[in-house]
C-alpha cells in the first residue's frame, strides 16, 4: 500500500476518533444529567413512600 493512502486512511480515523471523543463527551454530560435527576426523583419518592406509610 502506497505511504499516501495510509496518511489518507490514517487522517481519516484520526478525524473519526476526534468526533466520537466529541459525541461521548456529550452523551456523558447527558448521562450525568439524567443521573442528577434520578436522584432528585429518588429523594422525592423516599419522602412520598415515608409519608405513605405513617
């Protein structure tokens, strides 16, 4: 294989890796978020199901 199809090859997975590191920083903060709103639904329903039970 010719040096300049791999620099093209190489360039390319290099452009691909850096929108996938973009994307899964997104989904993370994404993820975090969700994670963040879980746990306030979760403080909700402890005190719901405490005030069910008394």
């Amino acid at each position: 294989i010719d040096a300049a199809v791999l620099e093209f090859k190489n360039q390319k997975l290099l452009q691909q890796l850096e929108a996938q590191k973009v994307e899964f920083a997104v989904l993370d903060d994404k993820f975090s978020q969700l994670k963040a709103k879980q746990q306030d639904h979760d403080s909700i329903l402890l005190v719901v199901n405490t005030s069910w039970e008394q």
